[in-house]
C-alpha cells in the first residue's frame, strides 16, 4: 500500500512518505532509536535557540511505563495507540524559568518534533501525533510544571496490515491521503493571490 | 567548515545538516526549488488534517516583492537577509474560519516548515527562520486577516563565505554549535527525571 504524497514536484523521499497510521504491530522501539529521534529533536532550530520542548518518554520494552503514558491518552486513541512500540508526550514552557514569555515556543516546538519524526520514519518506524490527550492527567501523573503545555502525544512504532484495525478506523487508514491545494496555502503580493511558480 | 550537528549516536543527514546562516550569496532561489519546498509543508501532519498554515512568497526572481518582503523584518535582520534568495512569511490561524479556537494552530505550523526547510537543505539550499519580524508592517501590507498570526519569516538561499558579514555576525557565523544535552530535555517516569536509553 503506497501512502506517498501527491505533489506537483517530486521532494525528499522521507518527507513524501511519511504518513500518521494508527495500525502498529505492537514491536517496541529500541532504545537506540529512540535516541536518534531525540536527538534530531534537539538539533532543531529555535528563536534565540532557546530549546523550549520537553519530551517524556517511554518504549514499550518497559510495560509498566508504556501502559502508563498510554493511559494519558484519550479513549478514543488509546485503542489503537496502545499497539505502538514507545509513546511520547511533547511539551514547551508558556513563560521560560526567567518568567519571559515565550510567544515562539509551540511553533518550535513543531519545528523539533517533525525533525524527530522524519528520524523515525527514516528507520523503519512510522509515528502519529495526537491533540486527543487528558493534559490534566498527563499534568498530574507526570508532574508537568504549570509553565509547561502539554501539546500532544507521538506513537511510533512499526506498521501493521490496516486490516488489523476496526472496520471504522480500516476505512480512515486506508482512505486517500488529502490536502489543500498550493494555490490555498501559498500566496504572493497580497493575502488571498495565489503564487505563481510555473 | 563543517556545521554538522554533534549527536551520540549517527541521524540522518539532511537533519544533521541542517543549520541557520546570516551568510548568504545573493543567488535567487529558483520557482521550482520554491515549488518543491511548499509542496513538503503542504503534506505535513495536522491535528484533525486542518492545514492551519498559510505562506506569502517571494523569490528574489522578483526584485521588487522581494525588498518589500524584507522591508518586514527587524532592523538587525534586514542587513543579513537582503542577500537570501526568497523570502517566506509563515502564518497560522488562530480562530478558524467557522469560529473555532485552534490551540494546536502554531505547533501544526512549526511541523510544516521543518518539512520546508529540510527540503530546502536537500536541494542546496540553506533556511534561516526568524522571529524578529514587524508584525504590524506585514499585516497591513499583505492584508494578513485578524484571525491569522504572522509567526515567523524564513530566508531562503545559498551559503557564502562567513567573511562576507560584518565582524559581529561572522562571529555568531562561526561559533560552535550548542543544544542543552538530552539529559535535560528527555525525562521518563516523572519530570525532571532523566530518560535512560543506553
């Protein structure tokens, strides 16, 4: 089955084949790679290179903490995401330790944890962010600091047949992958003028 | 003079390659190179597929909406950039258009030019994202609506000799590369703990 983008120009193969599935097979992530998805988080850029992200992580090979950061899930994904092989909560500082705000820091935020899952997806693993958490159990059960937002949950791990999933959730996974056009995103000289690039 | 990123253990290399220079040659960036880097922030995960990012573009191809790119940005970031070869200005709603918040909005957007820049980095290119931008100035001469904020412009282009900066900027040009070590931004079982992965 081939998720690759459909673009207008052919791009780097890592990011055209990267896709969020929610059938894994249930082989944890080694701790080797683990580590090389943090550090291609950590190598990213950020305003005034200020490092905002938090991670906390677990691999399945420790169960006990796997199920728990799975837990912190919403129910709706901890259906599928407890076949993942390791599970990571992203967060960033609202306002750094000085009490400065920190108005960039969900944007690099993004910018670390897409570097993080090309990693992955450059090894073999396949990762799905998720907005559908429980902050305030995640807050509580990990003792996340108040000027810490939780931003989201990344399950990585290795991809199974979607027909391991609920017809529902088959349908989802195997369904045409979709965005908007370049001429909805992607101006020139004014808000709304489509660029042009031909 | 290499810049490559020191990690513990080998990443690929489009990220480990990755850094952000003042030191540009002036070179314009060419429409299908432009092309093929917003096609990799096109097809970058969403929460719920919204595609909250919007883009305003300009090669240097284009003289005149290239200066007026740059006349956006900060003071201090106007000396360096003029010699990009295309200028990006990165918004993200922050209230869709049917009303809704959009809380993952900025974080959705940092995943989308991690994917620019790193197809950018794999075509020759080099990105150097910015913060100090003049958000009042881009609004108004882009029409950028409320509902949209303006969270980073990106200069995009090819390398030049550090000595082609002025003695301040070469210095920052030159210095090594830093990051906070693993040990203080990847926890596990609690925060603060650090995640052991040997």
């Amino acid at each position: 089955m081939s998720r690759q983008a459909e673009t207008s120009a052919p791009i780097t193969d890592v990011i055209a084949n990267r896709w969020s599935p929610r059938a894994f097979n249930g082989e944890p992530v080694s701790n080797a790679d683990l580590v090389k998805m943090l550090e291609a988080a950590r190598w990213a850029a950020s305003a005034f290179n200020a490092q905002p992200w938090r991670f906390i992580v677990a691999s399945k090979n420790d169960a006990a903490e796997f199920d728990r950061m799975v837990a912190g899930l919403g129910e709706f994904n901890q259906v599928w995401a407890k076949n993942a092989g390791a599970m990571i909560y992203v967060t960033a500082w609202n306002v750094t330790s000085e009490g400065r705000s920190a108005p960039t820091a969900k944007y690099d935020a993004g910018l670390a944890v897409s570097q993080l899952v090309l990693e992955a997806q450059n090894n073999g693993l396949y990762c799905h962010q998720m907005a559908g958490i429980n902050r305030d159990v995640i807050r509580e059960m990990y003792n996340v600091p108040e000027n810490f937002d939780i931003l989201a949950a990344v399950a990585v791990g290795y991809l199974a047949p979607a027909d391991t999933l609920s017809e529902k959730l088959m349908a989802r996974e195997t369904a045409p992958r979709a965005r908007k056009p370049l001429s909805e995103i992607a101006f020139s000289g004014d808000w709304g003028s489509s660029v042009t690039l031909d």
